[in-house]
C-alpha cells in the first residue's frame, strides 16, 4: 500500500462525510425491526407490472438505440414532456431551462460542483436534508443555518442571518430550501412565505436552491407554487425527481434552472456521467406517455394518505403528554419534538432494543442542534406494523420521561 494515503486523498474525499442515515439503517436490516427510519417510498407504489410489457414493447420498437449513450442534458422527448408538465402549470420556461439528472442526489452534487469553493456559505433550514448538506460540505461548504416555524424557513431569522454573514463580509453561494413537505419535518411553505424568501434572495443577490422532490405527492390542502415560478429575475434553480412518484431505483431526476448556471452544470454532468443512462430515460419517456403515470400516482398518494393518518391516529391516541408533531399535508415524514430535556440518541438505542427504530432528528441540524427530535417515515411501513411501531415508541417515550423527570428532581 502506498505509504502516505492520508495525504493522497483529495480534501474533497476528506470532507464527505459517512451518513448517519446509511449508519442507521444498518442497525434496522433486521425484518424484526418496524422501520421509520429510512426515507423510501412504498415498493408497493411500484408500477412493476405495467413497466413488465412496457419493457420489453420498448426493446422491440427501438432496439439497439435504447442501449446507446444520449446527450448529457438529456433525452429530448424526456426534456420536452418534463418541460410541458411545468408549461401547463403556467411555468414559464424552455429546453435550455431542463436538464436530466442520475437522480435529484446528483442535482445537489453538481450544484455544489459548479457553485460551492472551500469555505464558501450555503443557508439551509435548521433542520435540512442531510444528503443536501452533505452533498455542499463535500465541496467545502460552511452550512450557515436558519431556524423553521410551523411554515418552513423563517424570513426574519434568513434576514438577520443575511444581516449578520454581510457584516462579516460574507456572500453565501446560495440558499437551501424544501418548499413541499419538507425531509425531515413534513414541512410546507405557504405562497406567503416563498414570496418572502424570495424577495430577500433578490434583496440580497443570493441564488435559491428549491428541492422538490415531495411536492407532486400532495394528500391535503392546496398546492402552492413552485419559487421558480414566482421568481422571475434567474434567482431560483429547481430539483426534481421521479423517485418518489414513479421509482427511485430509475435514478432520474431533473434541473430547472437559468441558463447560464444550467450551462456549467452539464459540463460538470459530463465529467461526471457523460449522460443519465439512456434506457431509463426512454422507459420513462413511455411511462409519462402510457398514462399510467398519473394513476399510479394517484394511486400512491391515496394509499400515503391512509398512512399518514394511521400514523398520526395512533400518536394521538398513545403519546404521551409534552410530545409534539408535525402534520404534513403530504410526503413522506413526521417529524416528532420531545420536550427539551430529552434526548432522542438516547431513545434509539432503547428503540432498536424494543425492534422499532426512528432517525434522530439532530442529524438534520447542522448547527449541532435538534437533540429532542426524531424523524419518522411514514410510507414504508403497513398500518399494522405502524400501529405497533407507535405503540412501542411511545411506552419507551413515556418510560423516557419519567427517568429523565426523576433526575431532574433528584
Ligand atoms: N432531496 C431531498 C429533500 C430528498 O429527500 C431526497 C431523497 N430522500 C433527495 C433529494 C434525493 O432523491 P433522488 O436522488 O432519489 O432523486
């Protein structure tokens, strides 16, 4: 083996971070264990039967050239039927707006690719996705964190934080947002509230990333627009995915951006894939023309729906007092505050002992903070299952309490 390995590696490989999420899971393989760890979507919301035929008609009609490289921006008739989604909704946007990505995992890293030096600042919610704060740190980014409210990031505490990063004479490379149910607090930010975000960016000068990858996967309530909608200066660049409305095993994703950023990102996507692999996209492109798409979709939103309520039933009928939650109008999460003297590490450990396992929400806070809060997935895992899930976390919740209360007395 080389003698200085340490030294050979690039800080960029010093910088990534194991997830804790990844670590987590780990723990959870067991079939024993009832999950709401990890963050997938129901397999039962798989359209495996329809893309059985679809497959294999492809593979006939077009042969060879489904196995052939495409362009890195994408295969066109993707772009375009992606595009029309957008259009129809009253977006304004073209081609040069929407690139294909491996997956919107691989959007996050080519933004911070293409935007993030060592040592930059990127502003993110406290909490935020944690691949979307890894994905920036790879980079050397410093994640400036913002406090939420029961509407996502709160504009007043974005402002002082612009205020105060300005009077160190620092420009954040951009700010980090979840609009729709966010991960990891099931979150969604009312038009009022983008609106706001939005005019700071401006007043500010910074580029907002808005990461959707929840957003079509709405139960309740009203849809609000997307920021890129409401911008109308090139100050937004949006992520978009297929995993959590078709499959994420697919990989693909997508970038709605300006232009001038969108052109750095596909060189920065050639060197690092040359292309999204051209036979996924051309199921895809078969799928969204199938209409399969929207049943299926439907589909899955009715069946998180049911699991969601279930879930939040349960809480309701078994948590025990001093505990609070969120209650997300779509999604995938829950995200659960303890009262502040406890601590959710110590909770997981009992947890993964009594087979049910949760991620812990401080992973989420890139600050440090959030050691009182838990998030809970809400997809993955049947009513039966979740209704017994609950019940176990909250007797060791409420076993919790009564220890941590008796040493606070002692
Ligand atoms: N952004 C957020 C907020 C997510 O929750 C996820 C997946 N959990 C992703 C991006 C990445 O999704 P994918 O790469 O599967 O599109």
């Amino acid at each position: 083996m080389i003698s200085d390995l340490k030294g050979t590696f690039s800080h960029i490989s010093n910088n990534i971070k194991r997830s804790a999420i990844r670590e987590i899971l780990k723990l959870t393989q067991n079939p024993e264990v009832i999950s709401f760890a990890g963050g997938l979507p129901a397999p039962e919301s798989f359209p495996v039967d329809s893309l059985d035929g679809l497959i294999s008609t492809m593979l006939k009609e077009e042969g060879a050239a489904v196995l052939q490289y495409d362009a890195t921006e994408g295969v066109t008739e993707l772009r375009e039927l992606l595009l029309k989604k957008y259009q129809d909704e009253g977006i304004e946007c073209s081609l040069d707006n929407l690139i294909v990505t491996t997956g919107s995992q691989q959007g996050l890293d080519l933004v911070g690719k293409v935007l993030v030096n060592e040592g930059d600042t990127v502003i993110c919610g406290l909490p935020s996705y944690l691949g979307g704060i890894g994905a920036f740190q790879a980079y050397g980014a410093k994640m400036a964190g913002v406090p939420m409210d029961e509407q996502g990031m709160s504009a007043d505490l974005l402002e002082a934080k612009l205020i105060e990063l300005a009077e160190q004479g620092i420009k954040p490379k951009f700010i980090y947002v979840i609009p729709d149910f966010q991960n990891p607090t099931g979150i969604t930010m009312p038009k009022s509230r983008r609106i706001e975000i939005l005019e700071l960016a401006h007043k500010y000068d910074v580029l907002l990333v808005e990461d959707c990858p929840y957003r079509e996967v709405r139960f309740e309530g009203e849809a609000q627009p997307m920021m890129y909608e409401l911008d109308n200066d090139d100050h937004v660049l949006t992520l978009g995915t297929f995993s959590k409305i078709f499959a994420p095993g697919l990989r693909i994703g997508w970038i709605l951006g300006p232009e001038a950023v969108n052109e750095k990102i596909v060189i920065a996507k050639q060197s690092a894939d040359l292309c999204t692999p051209t036979f996924v996209q051309k199921i895809a492109v078969r799928y969204l023309k199938s209409g399969v798409f929207e049943s299926n979709l439907k589909k899955t939103i009715d069946l998180y729906h049911q699991r969601r309520d279930v879930m939040l039933s349960e809480m309701e009928k078994c948590m025990p007092k001093g505990v609070s939650w969120t209650h997300p109008e779509g999604g995938m999460f829950l995200f659960i505050t303890l009262p502040e003297n406890m601590n959710a590490l110590d909770l997981f450990h009992k947890a993964i002992e009594k087979k049910v396992a949760f991620v812990t929400g401080n992973v989420f806070y890139c600050n440090g903070g959030g050691n009182n809060t838990m998030r809970l997935n809400f997809s993955y895992v049947n009513n039966e299952k979740a209704i017994e899930g609950i019940r176990r976390l909250a007797k060791i919740i409420e076993k919790e309490m009564v220890t941590t209360e008796s040493e606070i007395f002692a």
